[in-house]
C-alpha cells in the first residue's frame, strides 16, 4: 500500500491512473476506521482497479472546539486496517494544502445544508461540502464512496457533484450494524459504558416505525410519535425525529405515499464527564402498495 502525504502526490498518482486507463475510486474518511469504512472500501473495490482511503480530520465540519479535539485519531491503527483490506492508496492530505493560508472559497448545497443535523449544526455541511469538493478535486476519482448512515451528507454530496459536473460517480453504501443493531460510528468509542443500552435505542425506534409502517400506519405524526417512543423509553436526549422526502429532504406529507426517509439524532452520556455523544440513524420507510394505489385513485 502507497501512503501519499500531499495533495500533489495524490493528484500525479490519480493522473497516471487515468492515463493507463485504470478507474481511481476514492474513499474520504476522517479516520478512526470501523467495519463500516471497510465495507466502502469494498464497495469502491467492485468497481474500480484502485482504491484510495484518504484520512483527514476536517477542522471546517466541527463547530465546536472540544467535539475536533475529542475526535478519535488513531493513524497507525487506521494505516493497518487499509492494509488489511487492500487499499491500494491512503492519502493524508495536510490541513496546510486542504486550507491554504488566505483560503477564502467554500462550497454550500444551500437547501440540503439546512434541515436535520444541519439546524444543530450550523455550519458542518458547509465544511463537509468544501472538503469534499477539494477532495474530489485533487484526486479526480472516477468514483467516490458515502456510507448511507450520514444520509443528509450522502444527498448533498450527490446534489454537490450534479451541480458543479464533477464528474464522480458517487456510491452510497447500507450502514454497517453492531448484532444489537446500533450502527457503526466512529463516535460510538466516545460513549459512556452504561450509554451502550441507550444508543440501542435509535435501531429500535427505526426497526418500530418500520413494523408499523408495514402494518399500515402511514400516518407522519403517528409514526413520529412511535419512533420517539424507545428513545423517550431509554432516557436519550431527542435531537430530532423527522420523516423527510429522500431526494430533496423536504418535509414528508401528512399521510406517506412513497418511500420515505426516517432520520433519528439523539444525545447520550459520554465517557467525558460532562459531555454527550450525538448519534444519528435512519431507515427509508416503504408504506404498503395499497395506500400509494389509494393516493393515485
Ligand atoms: O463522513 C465523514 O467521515 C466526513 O464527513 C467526510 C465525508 C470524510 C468529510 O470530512
């Protein structure tokens, strides 16, 4: 495995890729790997004959100082890992090419930023965007991998690339689960022992609303309210629950007529004293075939 410390390194690489007609798929992490990272890198290896994981802590996406430095980092660990998959290329682009003194241009997908984790987190789409946007840029991917856990992040990645034709494939890969359910984050290594039972509790009110959704409660309200039910249940803090239309984010309707995203952020104790962990999940709800036929009459 290569390890490319610049952004030039990365760019000459992915240049004589493409002259030798290979495909480069790119894979952007911000490290701390986990199962999930390592199922897109096998995704980007089904469809292209390089994979290259770059890992860079993103300053711009964090609005809060303590969250950057609480972030979990873990180089060499992360380094065995890719070599254990067969990553072909980890790049580690320093923060001093990403943000060049004087940086002063930042991408926004202005709609998408906003809603969901966007309103507790003003400005960490604008910093996901800009990041990712310089990363497709200087290794000039022929495809780029998203895990579907960060689903707002996935569609305004998507959104971004249409927009500015980038040219980049992008593969939204299903989010890798614990058996319990819980989904894999790098910030599950942030949460208290005694919050691990509480964190299940964002898998069950998705699994909850799924059942009553395919029993056929197509109700918005009522399935909000069942899915806030676990969460409530497990003492979690609720940062929102919110059922959206998949593509746009705009708010579902009254009554589900197609498939729907189910979109979960909660708090839970950290191993820190004093601080929380905020987790998010999510699931597209498919109401039953009867009740879009019922919309169509
Ligand atoms: O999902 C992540 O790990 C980050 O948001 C990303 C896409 C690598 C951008 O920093």
């Amino acid at each position: 495995m290569e390890v490319l410390r610049s952004t030039g390194a990365m760019r000459a690489r992915s240049q004589e890729l493409a002259a030798a007609g290979r495909r480069l798929a790119l894979v952007p992490t911000m490290g701390a790997l986990h199962q999930g990272h390592l199922a897109l890198v096998d995704a980007a290896r089904a469809q292209a004959d390089c994979v290259a994981l770059s890992i860079f802590v993103n300053p711009a996406q964090f609005e809060d100082a303590a969250d950057l430095a609480a972030y979990p980092r873990c180089e060499s660990a992360d380094l065995a890992a890719c070599r254990a998959r067969g990553v072909d290329i980890a790049w580690l682009p320093p923060a001093a090419e990403l943000y060049p003194e004087g940086a002063q241009t930042w991408v926004e997908v202005r709609e998408l930023q906003t809603p969901l984790c966007g309103r507790s987190r003003p400005g960490h789409f604008r910093g996901v965007a800009t990041v990712v946007a310089k990363l497709l840029l200087a290794a000039r991917p022929q495809i780029a991998c998203f895990g579907q856990k960060d689903y707002q992040q996935l569609a305004l990645v998507r959104r971004m690339v249409r927009d500015l034709h980038m040219g980049v494939s992008i593969i939204g890969v299903p989010t890798v689960r614990e058996a319990s359910g819980l989904a894999l984050s790098s910030r599950n290594a942030l949460l208290a022992k005694c919050a691990r039972p509480q964190a299940l509790s964002l898998s069950r009110a998705l699994g909850a609303a799924e059942r009553a959704c395919a029993r056929g409660e197509h109700g918005r309200e009522a399935l909000l309210h069942i899915a806030r039910g676990p969460i409530a249940a497990a003492g979690a803090a609720l940062d929102y629950a919110e059922l959206r239309c998949p593509e746009s984010l705009a708010p579902a309707p009254p009554v589900l007529c197609a498939p729907t995203l189910l979109a979960l952020a909660a708090f839970f104790p950290a191993a820190a004293p004093a601080q929380r962990v905020r987790l998010i999940d999510n699931r597209i709800l498919t109401p039953a075939p009867s009740a879009r036929a019922g919309r169509e009459d």
